[in-house]
C-alpha cells in the first residue's frame, strides 16, 4: 500500500519512524559526545511520538503512559545523567577522530539495504506496512551495533547500545501494538540501572586510566599480558 493511501496517523507513524532511522545516522556521524548525545535525545523524543500515534490509532492506552516514559529516560533524565557525566570528566570539547567517515556512513547505508532485504519475506504475507517498520527498527538496531563496533569512545559505545534498544522498542510497538505494560516497565526500569551502572563504571574508569578511549584500555590489556 502506499503511503499516500494510509490514514493519516498512520503516514505519521512512518514519518517519525523515518526520522528515528535518520537519528540513528546523526548519531553514527557525530565526533564530539555532547552532540551524540544530544542526536540521542532526539531519537527517544521521535520514539515516544512515535509511541503516541501507535496508541491513537489502536485505542491502547497503556502505550501513553509507555510514550511519557520513553520521554521521560531516554530524552530527558538519561541524556542529562550523560551531559553530567561529561562534564565531571572534562570530556565537553573533545573530539573523536573519525577514520574515512564516509566508508563508515556507507556501511550503515548498506545495512539498511540489508534490513529491507531481510524484511522482504513479510511483505509477500500482505503485511506491507509492518514490513516497512520492521525494516526501519532492524536497521535501527544494526546501526546501534555498527556504532559499538566502530567507535573508539566508551560513551559513545553507550549510545550505539541505546539505540539499539530503541529499535527494538521501535519493533515492539509500531509492528505488535505495544508489549503488555508489566514488561514495558521493566525494560524501562533495565534501561535506567544500566545508564546509572555505566555513568559509575566510566567514573572510575576516568579515574584509573584519566581516558575512555577503548584502544588506550586494549594496549593497557596487552601490556599486562606481556608483563
């Protein structure tokens, strides 16, 4: 079905999951930490719209108060413990040094392609909507794990793993209509001690090492292995 030919909640559910994949890319291509986080925020902001027009369509309520929880950790309180955690560590101005970004931007383009790809079986089950979505949240994912692979910084490490968490929720709710609330508020709960866990471990961390650089924790590794 095109998109022109849906209601228009539903066109706007495919827009903001658009924009949850095009966050997904911000943040990939972002060097410095306060702007990933930052694209970070912006990515929970498009989900819990994303969220609440999923909730307006399908009368379920419970997905309101899902869409105010997903504002409330993943644009508001766990992007500001990150912002803190920043500046305790004087990290505010440094800048990541990227390796040809524009090989890095392509490989994420490929693994969109490769989500549609995988998605298409779907489609051919006359669910050409949900395969649309769930190709978005696969890519949401992959790219969240591209973003851990390649990148050098812990804390942007961090953020690739919350995004791929969001692409999974993105999955949960735009294809299925929400996860019953109990499991919802637990991932949410999950969500918020790993934020809190991590914030403490990179503290320390700074502390030991003064970096967060994972190829300055691999020689540090290989070292003491000699030694």
């Amino acid at each position: 079905m095109m998109l022109a030919h849906l209601p228009l909640l539903e066109q706007g559910i495919f827009v903001l999951a658009a924009l949850v994949l095009f966050t997904s890319f911000a943040l990939l291509a972002q060097t410095r930490l306060t702007a990933a986080i930052h694209s970070f925020a912006w990515q929970g902001i498009m989900v819990a719209l994303v969220t609440v027009l999923v909730a307006m369509v399908s009368h379920i309520h419970h997905l309101y108060l899902s869409a105010l929880l997903t504002f409330s950790l993943k644009s508001l309180l766990i992007p500001w413990m990150l912002h803190r955690l920043v500046r305790r560590l004087n990290m505010e101005r440094e800048v990541e040094m990227i390796s040809h970004p524009a090989i890095l931007l392509l490989t994420g383009a490929v693994l969109v392609i490769f989500s549609y790809w995988i998605a298409l079986p779907i489609e051919r089950l006359g669910l050409g909507n949900t395969r649309n979505i769930v190709a978005i949240s696969l890519s949401v994912v992959l790219l969240g794990l591209w973003m851990m692979v390649s990148r050098r910084q812990v804390i942007a490490q961090v953020l690739g793993f919350m995004s791929m968490e969001n692409g999974l929720f993105l999955a949960a709710v735009a294809s299925t209509k929400g996860m019953p609330l109990v499991v919802e508020l637990g991932v949410a709960f999950d969500v918020l001690v790993a934020a809190v866990l991590f914030g403490i471990f990179f503290f320390h961390i700074s502390e030991s090492i003064e970096s967060l650089d994972v190829d300055r924790l691999n020689r540090l590794s290989e070292r003491e292995e000699i030694s």
